[in-house]
C-alpha cells in the first residue's frame, strides 16, 4: 500500500441495494476524510478467486454480505473470537500481507439496543429468538456473551433450530408452535425471520403473556414499525427497531479502514430511511 487516500467497499452478489456506502459515505464526509467506499458486486464463481486475492488487492478493507460470508472467513488468515464462533466474516481488513476477518453483527444488535434502550438487560435470565438463520446465530452467540443464562430458539425448521442449538451452549430449541405462548419468564424476544418484511404479518407469539418488563426487537428494519414491534407496543411492553443493528455493524470496519471511529446519530438514522424510501 501506498499512502494513498484507502479504498473500502461492500462486496456482494446482488450488491444494489446495499445501504453500506450511503453509511460509511455518511461518516466520510462528517469527518472530512480522504476515502472512498462503493460496492462490489462479485459472482459466486469468482468468489474464491476474490478472496484469496484479497491480500493483493487495492482495497484496505471490506463489508462482505449474501452469499459471499463463508467463501470470506475461509480466505482469511487471522479471525477474530467472534468470526469463528458465528462461522461467518462480514468485515475484512488487510495488516500487511495478512487478511483479518470479524463479525459485527452480534455487535451491532447489542449496541443497538444499548444505545436505544440502555438497561435492556437488566434481566438477563431467559430470551427468545425467533428464526435460525446467519443473523440468529450471531445473535444468540452475541446474548450469550452478554450473560443471559438461557437463549430459546424457535425456527418454523426445527432441525435448524436443533443444529445452532448443538453449536451454542447455553441454548435449546424449542418448537415454532409453543412461541405462539412464550414462556412468562422471556426477558427478550427477537424477531430473526423475514416475517413482517414488507408490511406483512410478523410471528404469530402472544405478546400479552410477557411480564411487563419485557423487550421485543426486530430486525427487519423495512418498514421500520413493523407489525411485531406495533403489537408489542398496543400490549405495553418496550421495543427496539432493527436499522440500529445495521447502522451499528458497519462501526468497527470504518474505524479499520479510515481510523476515526464513528458515531450512529439521529442524522444517519433519517439519512439512511429516507434512502429506503426513495429505493421503495
Ligand atoms: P438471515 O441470514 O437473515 O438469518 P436466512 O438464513 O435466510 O436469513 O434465515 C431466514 C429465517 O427466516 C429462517 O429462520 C427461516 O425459517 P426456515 O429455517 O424454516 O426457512 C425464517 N423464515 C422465512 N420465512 C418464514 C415464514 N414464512 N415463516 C416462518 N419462518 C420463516
């Protein structure tokens, strides 16, 4: 490398829509730093020849998003705890002539809710997490480090559910069904699925049955009330949307790459809806 202005970018296939370069283009200009961040769209059969090429790159660093998460963490040298725990990278940087790779997204989750409704955890006995996919893994792992004794988790697929289970001590699946009536102890309910996206109908749980301390959290940030969060709130209980989890994952890869680290503000907050708006 020389001491050129660094170069970042997200790499995905399709990368379009990504709302990674309205961010980090955000934090660039608040800081007035010479870099730049854009999206790279690389085909499933040219990954393996990306990322093993990463170390020679242009690029200081990356986000790395669908599908591309798996090929990224077996190209790199270094993980972090995080990266071999939910067996996925999304960020990537370059020391030398090594290629590190983190996962934020369990970061971003927590941080989101730290900074939106700080004392969430208070109670940090029994959670629910709805759904078993990349995004729940690295949730569960992200509340177990955080301290909770129990993480439950209903996927409409049990055997998935059953498999993140084996991998992550301290959770057990428990059938998509029963979290039609959680258990009064949840302290936590996450919504992973894609249910709710769009408007439509979130997971049928009945929320009423939660003692009135209880959090309810999405991550489909589109619309950003979503039809969980509207029921959560008709019953009384607290809720978090899911755009600060996205915001906050991306902290880490530019405090990386362009060495300030960022803040998630109520200005990036409306910068990136009012991107989603346009894009719907
Ligand atoms: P991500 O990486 O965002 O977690 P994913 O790996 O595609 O995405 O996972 C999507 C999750 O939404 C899965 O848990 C999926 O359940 P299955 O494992 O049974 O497919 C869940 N999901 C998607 N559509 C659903 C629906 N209509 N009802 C219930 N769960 C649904």
């Amino acid at each position: 490398m020389t001491d050129a202005a660094p170069k970042a970018a997200v790499i995905g296939w399709p990368v379009t829509h990504s709302r990674s370069p309205v961010i980090h283009g955000h934090w660039l200009q608040t800081h007035g730093l010479a870099g730049s961040y854009g999206r790279l769209a690389i085909a499933p059969e040219e990954a393996d020849a990306f990322f093993f090429g990463f170390r020679d790159s242009e690029l200081a660093g990356a986000n790395v998003t669908l599908p591309h998460k798996l090929t990224a963490l077996s190209a790199c040298d270094v993980l972090s705890d995080s990266a071999r725990a939910i067996g996925a990278v999304n960020t990537l940087w370059r020391e030398g002539e090594r290629v590190l790779g983190d996962n934020t997204d369990g970061y971003g989750f927590l941080a989101n809710l730290d900074q939106q409704l700080p004392g969430w955890d208070a109670d940090r006995g029994l959670a629910l997490v709805l759904g078993a996919g990349g995004a729940a893994r690295a949730i569960i792992h992200a509340l177990l480090e955080r301290g909770f004794d129990r993480v439950a988790i209903a996927n409409r697929t049990r055997d998935k559910a059953e498999a993140l289970a084996t991998s992550l001590p301290g959770s057990e699946a428990v059938d998509w069904d029963s979290a039609r009536d959680p258990d009064p102890a949840v302290a936590i309910v996450v919504n992973t699925t894609s249910l709710g996206m769009g408007g439509g109908p979130g997971p049928a749980i009945d929320l009423a049955r939660l003692g009135p301390d209880a959090v309810v959290t999405d991550i489909v940030y589109t619309p950003i009330r979503t039809e969980l969060l509207v029921r959560a709130t008709a019953v009384g209980l607290r809720t978090v949307d899911g755009l600060g989890m996205l915001l906050h994952q991306a902290v880490p890869g530019f405090e990386r790459w362009f060495g300030v680290r960022p803040s998630v503000t109520d200005e990036l907050r409306r910068i990136v809806l009012d991107d989603i708006a346009e894009a719907s």
